[in-house]
C-alpha cells in the first residue's frame, strides 16, 4: 500500500488511499478482515508496505492487526519500483504461507484456501480484459499464463490484486531473481513475472474465485463499493445510538457514525456518515461523507466529501478533500 494514490485526490492529499472509509472503515480493515476470514490457519502477523506515510497513521495499522490478534509490522518502500520489490521489502518475515494483498481493492468469497497446489490466486470474470492482467487455466483448472492487457481475447480471469503462497521462500527466491537479473518494465519490477518463472518450473496454482471484486481506485469506483459493502451488510443496523435525529429520514442501508447530527434531511439508501458530522436541510443519497464534516442547503449523489468539510450549496456529483469550504 505504498503508492499515492493520485487517482484518488483530493482525498489521498491528507489520507493515504487505504484507510479511506467504506461503511464506517478504512478500506485495509476490510481487506484483512475478508482474508482473515477465509484463512484456515490464524493470522501470525499483518505487515504493511507503506511509503512515509507518518507515525499516527503506522500506528493505526499496528492497531488493526492487533485487533485480529495478529503481529503488526511496519516496511517502508522508499522507491516505486513496483509489486516484487514492494513485496520483497517485508522479506525478512515471510516464511511459511502467505497472502500478498494490494490494498486498493475489496472483494467477498465463500471458499477455502486449497493447500494442496502450490498457490491460489484470486480472480473475476470482466468483460474488458484489455484493461487488466488476465490468467490462463488448462483443463486442470491450473494457471499456465499471466498476461497483462491482451490485446487480443485469450483469457477473461482478470487477476483482483491478491495472491496466495503455501511456500513463502519460493517466492522470495523469484522475486530475488528479478532484481539480480534487472528484470524490470516500465521502470518497475512486477510480481506477474515472478508467477511465470514459477509456473515454468512447475509449480501449480489455481484460481480462486470470488464472489464480487469491488475496486477503490479512483472516487465513482470508491463510492460503488461502499454501496456494495452497505448491501451485503443490509440487515445490519449500522445507526449509531449516538446519533440525533430531527425530521430526519434514512433509508437504509446506510452507516451513521456515532455524535452524528441530522436536521430536515434525507439520507440514504447507500449514505456513509463519519462521526461528530452534521447534516441539514439535505437530501443525499450514494455518498461517502467523512467525519466532522457540515452538509447544508445540499442536494447530490454519487459524492465523496473528507473530514472536516464545510459545504453550503447545491450540487450534483461533488469529491472535496479534507478541510474544504463551498458556498460559505
């Protein structure tokens, strides 16, 4: 989770990408607690990869391991010098299995990891192959390709960002041999290479399917997923008891952060509301409102407003960063 996440700014100029909310939660919470799930061994330890990203934000990470009753380290990349070197910059305490997880990306799936091939790597049918890197499977159902954006149809199992190794030293020593070797594109050393050297040499992994692959990329794919994420918890009741109501309306699913103040509006279906924020005279709907933020005279969808906003307005489709005045 190194990366500056430039698709997602103004928002990502204050908050690294992955602890942006969905539902109440940074989106990194989400990914480890869907892995933690469908792990059949417990978690020993959560490393995060990070670019400077600073001492309360190491901490909040430390903190979500923790909370999984795993280990928490901190590993810093300094350079952006893509996948394989990100991954080998926790090298020194990968052994035994592992999951590698890029955390832009959330995702829900029923299944068990299976141990008896060398690997599992997550996967979704998409309908633009062209746009990701995609995997090719044998009658067998083993990965025999990795392709990044085909230009012409071989395969539609884009692969989702997360990975599974039974043996962790196999894939550091693949991962080495790309850096001695500088086996490098775009001025980047990617872990699809290290997979087909894998493959080459016979090791076998299969794909894991996944129920849906929710993206958090940029703002419009950021506030699909928390839409998504607010469905498939619908029958939970995500409204703080903290929360005051006045004339009030929600419509669920919606999450409603404690201290949260609500006066002649409408919010819902498929609102996030951060704690301590105020909402007035407002109808919202398909939106991601940070915490300490104040809505007023508003009238928009499909948004994404950070933490300490100040809007008074009308608007359609609004993204303000942290910090932000409109209208006051």
């Amino acid at each position: 989770m190194a990366g500056m996440g430039k698709r997602m700014r103004p928002h990502t100029l204050t908050t690294p990408k992955p602890l942006l909310p969905i539902a109440g939660k940074p989106i990194v919470q989400r990914l480890v607690e869907e892995i933690a799930q469908i792990s059949h061994e417990p978690i020993e330890e959560i490393a995060f990869v990070i670019g400077d990203f600073g001492q309360e934000v190491e901490s909040e990470l430390i903190a979500i391991a923790e909370g999984l009753g795993a280990r928490g380290s901190i590993w810093h990349q300094q350079e952006a010098l893509g996948t394989a070197h990100a991954i080998l910059c926790a090298k020194s305490i990968m052994e035994g299995p592992v999951i590698v997880a890029f955390a832009d990306t959330l995702f829900k799936a029923d299944f068990k990891l299976d141990d008896t091939k060398d690997g599992v790597l997550w996967v979704q049918k998409i309908a633009n192959p062209e746009q990701f890197g995609v995997v090719v499977v044998d009658e067998e159902r083993n990965i025999t390709e990795f392709i990044e954006k085909p230009k012409e149809f071989v395969s539609d199992l884009a692969m989702i960002g997360i990975y599974y190794f039974k043996d962790s030293e196999k894939l550091k020593e693949e991962l080495q041999y790309l850096i001695d070797n500088d086996v490098i594109k775009g001025g980047e050393y990617q872990l699809p290479d290290a997979l087909r050297n894998m493959t080459q040499k016979g090791m076998k992994f299969a794909p894991g399917a996944v129920i849906e692959w929710m993206d958090c990329g940029n703002k419009n794919a950021t506030v699909h997923t928390n839409q998504r994420i607010l469905e498939f918890n619908r029958d939970k009741n995500w409204v703080s008891q903290t929360c005051k109501q006045e004339n009030a309306v929600i419509i669920s699913p919606c999450y409603i952060g404690d201290n949260v103040k609500l006066k002649n509006c409408i919010i819902g279906p498929h609102v996030s509301v951060g704690s301590g924020s105020v909402i007035e005279k407002s109808v919202i709907s398909n939106t991601i409102i940070q915490e300490n933020t104040v809505v007023r005279h508003a009238n928009f969808a499909n948004s994404m407003l950070g933490n300490f906003v100040q809007y008074d307005g009308k608007a359609n489709d609004v993204s303000l960063g942290d910090y932000s005045s409109h209208g006051i």
